[in-house]
C-alpha cells in the first residue's frame, strides 16, 4: 500500500518519524497510516504532498479519495 508515496520517501531520505513531525501529526498516527490501519485522509495526503514538494495525484495514485473526518 502506498507504494509511491514509500519510494518517494526513500528518494528523499524521509523516515515516517521525520514525515510526521513535518506535517504536524503524531509519529504513531503517521506509522498507522503508512501501514494502512488508518485511513489516509484528504488532509494527511495534501500535507504530505506539500512536505515533500510533490503533486498529491503522483504520490497517491491507486487511493481512492477518503471523505469522512477531513
């Protein structure tokens, strides 16, 4: 899962932990997302798209847009 966003991470050298503190969300909140155990919400992958200077539709291809608790 999040295949893309996972490649970009390595590319860029960002660890979950450092994503995390870069978008202002709890490290366990970021493991649990990147897992897939938590949804990855609109505004989780438009934060993560800015932190990593990249358009959201490049890093999340395959996810179907989530609504609920944005």
């Amino acid at each position: 899962m999040f295949e893309v966003l996972h490649e970009e991470m390595k590319r860029q050298n960002v660890s979950g932990y450092k994503l995390a503190k870069m978008i202002g969300v709890s490290n366990s909140d970021m493991y649990c997302a990147l897992k897939g155990t938590k949804p990855m919400y609109k505004g989780y992958r438009e934060r993560i798209a800015e932190a990593l200077n990249c358009p959201v539709s490049d890093l999340f291809p395959e996810e179907r847009e989530v609504t609920a608790h944005e």
